[in-house]
C-alpha cells in the first residue's frame, strides 16, 4: 500500500512519519499506564517528544476536546431529556468526561503530534 490515511492514523494513536508504528504503550483502559508513551516509533525510530515540553501544549488541545463534549452533553440533553434539571446536566457532563479522559488526553497528544510536529507520513517507511 503505497498511502496510508492519516485520518486513521490519528484513530488509531500512529506514528506520523509510518502510519504503522504505536504511540502508546498500552492501552486507554489501562489507568495506570495509559499515558505511558515510547520514546521512539517501533517501526521507524521517529523520535516522538520533538523537544523537552513538547506535549505541554498538548493541555489547550485536550481543554477544546473538553469543551466539545460538554457542548454535545449539554446540547444533546436539552432536546433529547427536554431540559432537565441543573443537577442532571452537571453529573451527566461529570460522568462522560471522567469516563473519556484517557482518551481525551491521548488523542490531544496525538493530535498535537500531528499538527505541530512537523513531520508527515513518508511512504519510504512503509513496509507493509
């Protein structure tokens, strides 16, 4: 395969440069590990911490993605519970983002990498 999409690269947490190569360690179910990431890509030795701090931005990504879930769990109980009370909305909201914060937290890294790493897929280090 002569490209691979990025889009699913993203998804499935992917080296940038290889699309092939894991970011993480373990998995997003993993509590105590979930942020463990390797220090290159297995694949193709991309080193993945670009510069010491690098993910530090990381947090402005994974604020947005935070905010985007509250808006669609806020938006999606006023019309589908037909407004509910201010207590629903606030354990609803609480309940999804503490469920989904390692997710969240992954793909802020992920999506950090991506877009400030400057570095693209390069079909040389495909191999599949």
């Amino acid at each position: 395969m002569s490209h691979r999409s990025t889009l699913k690269a993203i998804l499935k947490c992917k080296c940038p440069r290889c699309h092939r190569g894991d970011m993480f360690t373990h998995s997003a179910i993993n509590l105590r590990k979930f942020d463990n990431m390797y220090e290159h890509c297995p694949v193709c030795k991309f080193r993945y911490e670009i510069e010491l701090g690098f993910y530090w931005g990381a947090m402005y990504i994974s604020y947005g993605f935070s905010v985007i879930n509250v808006l669609i769990v806020g938006v999606s109980l006023f019309y589908l519970a037909n407004d509910p009370p201010l207590w629903v909305y606030t354990t609803a909201i609480t309940l999804v983002t503490v469920l989904l914060t390692t997710f969240l937290f992954r793909y802020a890294r992920v999506v950090m990498l991506y877009l400030f790493g400057s570095v693209h897929y390069d079909p040389v280090y495909d191999k599949s």
